[in-house]
C-alpha cells in the first residue's frame, strides 16, 4: 500500500505536494503562539508561569512573548 503522498508508477497524474517553506511556518506559529496568551492575562503571569506555558513554542514565539510582556508591565 502507497502513503498518500508516494507517486504511484502506474498514475501519470500523481502530484506531490512539497511542504511549506520554513519562513511561513515559522509566521504561522508566531501567530498562533501570539494569540494563545492574550495580553491582560499576559501581564499579568510570572515569568515562571510563562516558562510553564511556552515549553513546546518555537524559540523565537518565546522571546517575542517575553519582549511583549515586559512592554505591557511598563506601560503599566
């Protein structure tokens, strides 16, 4: 049995679909990680509790969420 995405020898209409480049992922997640916290609840974290809910985020999501609550608990 072929996966969907292996071209069967036999079809002259098989397509493989590529994955999508690393830059767009990359923005996708930082969407999706920028909208799980929202900012009263943000600012409103310890860094520990932060830690806690950032474990599986992309390195950057992480950094940005971190600038983003410091900017907020500034602002006061």
């Amino acid at each position: 049995m072929q996966g969907p995405l292996t071209p069967d020898p036999l079809s002259a209409s098989a397509v493989v679909i590529p994955p999508p480049p690393p830059a767009a992922a990359s923005a996708a997640a930082h969407l999706i990680a920028s909208a799980a916290i929202p900012d009263e609840t943000l600012a409103q974290l310890s860094v520990k509790e932060l830690n806690k809910r950032v474990q599986n985020f992309p390195r950057e999501d992480v950094v940005a969420l971190k600038q983003r609550r410091r900017t907020l608990k500034n602002r006061g």
